[in-house]
C-alpha cells in the first residue's frame, strides 16, 4: 500500500466508524441499564400485596416510597444526561458513515479503472 491508495483510506475510513459506532453502541447499552433500572423501581408499587402488612403498618412503605422516588429522579436525570451524550454521539456518526461511504466507492471506482484498463495493457505489442 502506498500514500494515496484508496484501499489504505477505506481502512482508515472504516476504523473511524467501527470506533464511532462502537461508542454509540455502549451509551445505547447504558441506556437500556438506566431503564432497566427505572422499571425495576416502578415494579414493587404496583405489585399487588395485603392491605394490612407489618411493614406497611411500620411506615416502610412510605421510606422506601421516598427512597425509591428519589432514586427514580437521580435514574431519570442521569438517563437525560445520557441522551444527550447519545445525539452527540449520533452527529460525530454521520460524517464518519459518510467519508467510509466515499472511500468505498472510491475504491469502487479504482477497482472498475484497473480492470477497464487491464485488457489494454494485453492488446499492446
């Protein structure tokens, strides 16, 4: 390979975009975890239980109430921070997708040139 190959851009183009898209798959990973986690604190509310449980009687009820909103209110924040980590992500994506494009077909081109080329080098004496 040598300086100005197009073969050696397509490389390069296509590890930018690996690195890119992996990145994003990670954050997607973490969001989904997020609301997982969410999910999970919302389960024990509306899960049916007997009206009169010790725990109920003791006031449990209403610490875990306010623990688990103030934890859901910490998830929620942390899950907007991360949305808008993804969109950065999804913008730094678009143009990495789109130079691995052009060197695609910039080999493409290179590939159709040699082979177009290839039966007149054999024609010559």
């Amino acid at each position: 390979m040598k300086r100005g190959d197009p073969e050696l851009l397509l490389r390069l183009t296509e590890a930018v975009f690996d690195a890119k898209r992996g990145r994003l798959v990670t954050l997607r990973a973490e969001e989904e975890a997020l609301h997982r986690a969410i999910r999970g604190l919302e389960r024990p509310l509306r899960a049916p239980g007997p009206e009169i449980d010790p725990a109920r009687r003791a006031g449990a009820d209403l610490l875990w109430q306010g623990w688990a909103d103030t934890r859901r209110r910490a998830l929620l924040a942390e899950l907007a921070r991360l949305r808008v980590e993804i969109d950065k992500a999804i913008e730094e994506l678009r143009p990495a997708f789109g130079r691995r494009e052009a060197a695609r077909r910039m080999v493409e081109n290179a590939r159709q040139a040699r082979a177009r080329a290839a039966p007149r080098r054999v024609e010559r004496p």
